[in-house]
C-alpha cells in the first residue's frame, strides 16, 4: 500500500497534505475529542468566545496551563519532518492543518494554511494589534496589549467564532485544484474543516489516508488507507517516492 500511495504521488500534478491532530499525538499533543482528549479532563466552556468575554481570567489560567505551560513544550515528530521534506523535494504543494500548534512550520513545511490559527500569536480584543505571545506577556493574567492595554486573545478559533476568511477560501482552492489529498490523523468529524477532502473527493482527487484507526473519510472516500503511526507511515511514504 506505501508503493501505491507513492505512485499516486509521484504522478500527481498538485498534492495537498491536510492534518488533523493525530499528527501532533507523538509530539506530546493530546487530540481534543475521544477517551484520552481534552475534554474528557476540561469543560471546554473556556474556550468559548462568549464565555472568553464575560471571563477573560478565568479563561486565561486554562488557555495557559494548557496551550502555553503544557503544548508550548512540544516539538515536531518525524511525520511533521517528513512533510516538509516531501514538500521540498516538490512531492507535496500544501499543508492544510487543522492544528494551531505552529509543528508544521517549526519542522520547515513553507506553504501551510492554518485553518484554525496558531497559538504563537495573541490578537488585542480592543485594537487587533497582534503580536508574538511571550513568557513576559503571559505574566499577567489575563494579558494585555501593550499598545492600548486591551486583553489579548490567542489567535485561533474560539467555540462561536467564525473561521477566518483568508483561511476557509484558500484551503477550499486546494481542494479544488489538488489531484491528491493526503488526508493524515484525522477523524474527519470537525465541521467546516471534515468538509474540504469531500470537495477535493467530487473534483476527481486521489485521497490517501494516514490514521491510527479508520475515520469518516475511510469507508467513504479513501483510495488508499495506511494504517497506522503517522510518523512510521510518512517516513516510509518519503523512502519510498524518493
């Protein structure tokens, strides 16, 4: 199945990589969702952008423990170097990640789109100035913008909040434009994003699927189906186009 997926590969003209958070597992990243999520643990109440606003501090100290204290620790596993190696050498045009942890970039992936932000940054809620979240700025609970003292938000999609624009149009362009979807370490349950390899599915692509356990996308669209660790699997993918 890894030569099948590498001659799809090899052959296509536009390959888009989109991720999901099983990508990030052996980084350190618990998924939100399932037995072991996030949510099992949290209310995910705190990230509500309603709840954000009437409670900024009592969301802060979550958002903190969590996505700074905890999630700031990781680092990118061999899946995420292996993308960017395969995008180097032409193989992959584009990452769409669902993730907001910045591991595609930090592992050298040039072009990706982040369709529900990253958590590097902090946007003020008063002004939209928006700046590079720091140990400084995150010693005041909650932070605040240093150009008009508003409270700082980290820059990615809250509950109630749309996707950013920017964002939901080019990742739905990829789907439209891309003969191959490397669909890796999602559910395929999270709507609008679970949406985008059934676009590229009706406009003729290929999808490979990298995951753990079978998903949504599985049964329906899926050409090719790796089982298994995404880091095994992409690593292997990369030998074996190479």
């Amino acid at each position: 199945m890894i030569e099948k997926a590498a001659q799809i590969i090899k052959s296509s003209r536009h390959t888009c990589a989109f991720t999901g958070a099983g990508i990030s597992t052996e980084s350190g990243i618990p998924p939100f969702r399932g037995k072991d999520g996030l949510w099992s643990k949290f209310d995910p109440i705190f990230l509500d952008i309603n709840y954000f606003h009437r409670r900024p501090e009592e969301s802060w100290k979550l958002i903190k423990q969590i996505f700074y204290d905890f999630f700031g620790k990781a680092r990118p596993n061999p899946a995420h170097y292996a993308l960017a190696e395969l995008e180097k050498r032409g193989f992959v045009k584009t990452v769409i990640t669902q993730n907001i942890d910045n591991l595609h970039q930090e592992a050298g992936s040039r072009r990706v789109i982040e369709f529900h932000g990253n958590s590097r940054f902090l946007v003020c809620e008063g002004c939209n100035e928006k700046i590079l979240v720091s140990k400084e700025i995150l010693n005041v609970i909650p932070p605040l913008c240093p150009k008009c003292g508003g409270v700082l938000k980290p820059d990615f999609v809250f509950f109630g909040e749309p996707i950013p624009s920017s964002a939901s149009r080019d990742s739905f362009r990829e789907a439209e434009i891309s003969d191959v979807f490397l669909v890796v370490g999602t559910t395929g349950q999270i709507q609008p994003a679970s949406s985008i390899p059934y676009l590229a599915k009706e406009r003729g692509a290929k999808i490979i699927e990298v995951n753990i356990e079978p998903s949504a996308y599985t049964s329906t669209i899926t050409d090719v189906f790796l089982r298994g660790k995404a880091s095994e699997l992409l690593q292997k993918l990369l030998l074996a186009v190479s």
